[in-house]
C-alpha cells in the first residue's frame, strides 16, 4: 500500500479518497447506510467519517483501489518478493502461497526471486506446482567482475570528502582513510592477478555461483582480527597474501578455535556416524566424483551406485548419507533435482568447482588441517591429548605476542594430526582389504613443502 500511493492519496482529505479511491463503496453507502440524511448534518458526517476509517483499515481493499486507479492511468502493478531462498522452507512456501493471493487479488504480476535449488525444491514439494507460474533463469555474474566494481565504487569515494567524514569520521587525507586505500589497493591487485591470488581462486571457489555468499566470505576476512591489516599496510610495495593469510580469517573470522557450526568452511574430515564411522569418508565420497572427470563440466553419478559402494565396501551407509547431506547444504556437491539436502528424492550428485577446490587443494593446507583438528573426533587418546596441549600452547603464545613460537606450535598440531590419519589410514587399508593409502601420503607431502615455506616467512616477518 505504502509504494502502490505515490500520489499520495491516502494522506490527502476526506473529498479526495472519496471521489479517486473509495467511489465505489461511497456510491452505495449513498444508497443504502447514508441514504435520506442531510450532507451537511453531523450525523451524515459522523458516519461517513467511521465508514472511511474503515475503509482505510482494510489494506487488502485499499491496494485493491490503489491498483484500479493506476490501471484506469494506464499502468501496471508488479510486485517483487526479493530473497526468498534465505528463509527456512516452511517460511518461504507462505511467501509463495502469499503471493498466489497478492496476485489472485490484485491482478497483478508477482515475481518472486530464490536460487535455483530452493526453486526445484519447492517444485517437488508441491507448492510452486499448485499454481499456474512461468520460471525464468538467470546466470550469477562473475565474481571477479562484483569485487572489481566494488572496491572501484569504495576507492572513488574515498577521494570525496564529505563521505570520508560521514562514514569513517575523518578527512579524506588522514592517515586513516590513506591506510583503508591502501588496503584496498592490495585487495584490488589480488582480483587483478586472478588465478595466482589465493584469495580470488578462494572467492571463486566457494561462492559457486551464490555472490552473497562470495561477499559475506570477503566481509568476514576484512574485519577478522586475524586479518593484520596494520602489517598489510605497512610496506611501500603491494602487499601478495599467501593462503594461510587467507584461511584463518575467513573460516574463524570472529572466534579463536574452529566450529564446524560456525564457519562458513565445512570441515571434510569429521566423523559422521560415530559408532561407524570415518576420517576418509567425505574424501572418499569426493574422490568418487572426480573420477575420470573433466573439471570444468563434471557429469553425475547415482547415489544408488555410490551408497552401494559404501555400504559394501565399509558399511558405512550412515556415514556416508550425512556427509552427503552436509556437502549439499555447503554446495560441494549438487543434485539433480536442485535439494540441497539429502533425501530418497535425491537420484544423482555431481561435484561442484568448490568441491573440486576443498578436495584436490584446500584439504592438504597445514592451516585448514590444524584448525579442523580441534572440531574432529579422534579415536586415540594419545593424538586427542596432544592436539589439546598443543591447542592450550597456541592459545597462550598468542595472549603472549610470541608470533613466531604460535606458528611452531600451529605446525606441530597439524603434524600431529597428519600422523594420526596416516595411522588411520593404514588401519582402514588392512582392515578393509583396500589399496595401498592414497589420502594421508599426498597430505604428508603437501604438508612438508609448505612447512618450510611457513617457517621461512615466520622466522623473516617475526
């Protein structure tokens, strides 16, 4: 109603809303409620007076009215229900049946806006089906052009002073403004170098085409305490972030040790299933889906012949049905009916680019591998000891300042529990009659080149 008056009629007197909106019911009040009075006797007036206040209060007529009065002007009514996908399904099915009625009512166009897997779910439930409607697709823009845009728009404003003193408090060449534009230099030349900038291939990656997804991402590593910024710009020459820069702030932003349920980062190592269950299932799962691939245009495979092959093989079919249903819901895998949870609708999966990243790339990082290993179930006491004290230790040299012996610290947990997957590994190998380890040797190798690489910058930065 609010948008639908923008001549604003509603607020003008009683005369106008008679003779434009609400002629139809005055008409037959006249002939029926207010027929034989005087116009100007205070009876006649008292109750017209309560007759539009009703009118008013009903806000189903009054757009109706509102509509007729632009339609008899020659325009049309659309209405937009923006981001639906963001509510929870119970909610977002009332948005749908609301907007049947907001169209049956007013005779008007509706569009509603949702991701395309929300869209295919609501098809199956029914919901969507019940009515007469037309879907249309759109393609997500590329990520890469958004953030070029963005921090284009922020680094143009920067330069103006009446906004830097709005919305940071200080004059356009303060220290303060000059160290957010150089911040924002760095974090442009690294969309500029594309592939070679772990935090582009990263964005990229895990946005899987959901740009609100890619820009919470971003927020999260720009205001995360782990990002230094200060240290960023510091230096003369651009600041080139290296990953583990990358990881920790954006899959802890706000907290020190990692949460599955609070990081925007699943954690592909859990167990599951806990009286049946794996380290190497959800690497399992993926390694499945990657087989004999192209990267660029993975085909699907049926989940009949992957939970066969499962519950075979480890009789692990609850193990493998959750982290299915975790990889749905962090878009590592999609389906071929568009849920993003698992159900028996489910009848094929094929891997997504970020599944393809978090398995053959994010998986090996020592800082992913150390701050998982806090959030994983370990069968062995002796690792689960370790990992705490080790834990304790990072938490204290970090309240310390000592920088540089919290990275050995770090390094130390991640080997510790690299070791214990080997272990496990080779305990899975013997016990299920499998090939030789394949997940903990590639990790091991990762591991070690990059341990030097950590060190190394440790030692000349701290």
């Amino acid at each position: 109603v609010e948008f639908l008056d923008v001549d604003q009629i509603l607020s003008g007197d009683r005369s106008a809303l008679l003779a434009v909106l609400f002629e139809d019911k005055y008409e037959l009040a006249k002939k029926q409620t207010l027929y034989g009075l005087d116009t100007n006797s205070t009876d006649y007036n008292v109750r017209l007076n309560a007759m539009v206040e009703e009118w008013l209060s009903d806000t189903k007529y009054v757009a109706q009215r509102l509509v007729a009065y632009w339609k008899a002007r020659h325009k049309g009514c659309v209405i937009v229900i923006d981001n639906t996908d963001q509510l929870p399904h119970a909610l977002q099915d009332l948005c749908f049946t609301t907007a049947q009625q907001v169209s049956d009512t007013l005779g008007c166009l509706v569009i509603i806006s949702m991701r395309e897997e929300r869209f295919h779910s609501s098809r199956i439930h029914g919901t969507l089906d019940a009515y007469l409607n037309s879907g249309f697709h759109i393609g997500s823009p590329v990520t890469k052009a958004v953030f070029d845009k963005r921090i284009e728009f922020l680094l143009q404003n920067l330069n103006d002073e009446q906004f830097c003193q709005e919305e940071i408090g200080c004059a356009k060449n303060s220290e303060k403004v000059e160290a957010i534009r150089k911040l924002f230099l760095i974090l442009k030349n690294e969309f500029a170098i594309g592939e070679q900038s772990p935090l582009t291939n990263f964005l990229t990656a895990c946005a899987h085409g959901n740009i609100r997804l890619a820009l919470e991402l971003f927020r999260d590593f720009v205001k995360s305490g782990y990002t230094n910024v200060g240290e960023m710009v510091s230096t003369d020459n651009l600041w080139v972030l290296r990953i583990h820069q990358v990881l920790k702030p954006v899959m802890i932003p706000y907290r020190f040790f990692y949460d599955e349920s609070q990081s925007s980062i699943p954690n592909l190592f859990q167990i599951r299933d806990k009286p049946n269950g794996s380290h190497f299932t959800g690497l399992r799962i993926l390694a499945k889906l990657t087989e004999g691939i192209d990267s660029n245009n993975p085909f699907y495979v049926s989940i009949g012949e992957l939970r066969d092959y499962f519950a075979t093989h480890f009789n692990m079919v609850e193990d493998f049905e959750r982290n299915i249903d975790i990889f749905l819901k962090w878009d590592l895998i999609e389906s071929n009916n568009r849920l993003d949870f698992y159900s028996d609708q489910v009848d094929s999966v094929k891997i997504t680019a970020y599944g393809i990243y978090i398995f053959e790339t994010l998986s090996s990082y020592f800082t992913y591998l150390e701050l998982i290993a806090t959030d994983c179930g370990i069968f062995d006491e002796q690792t689960a000891n370790d990992i705490v004290v080790l834990s304790n230790q990072d938490l204290r040299f970090y309240n310390e300042r000592k920088r540089l012996d919290r990275v050995r610290a770090r390094l130390k947990k991640a080997d510790c529990f690299i070791r214990y997957l080997e272990q496990e590994e080779a305990a899975e190998v013997d016990f299920y009659g499998l090939a030789p380890p394949v997940f903990s040797p590639s990790i091991r190798r990762s591991f070690e080149e990059e341990r030097e690489e950590v060190l190394r910058s440790a030692s000349k930065v701290w």
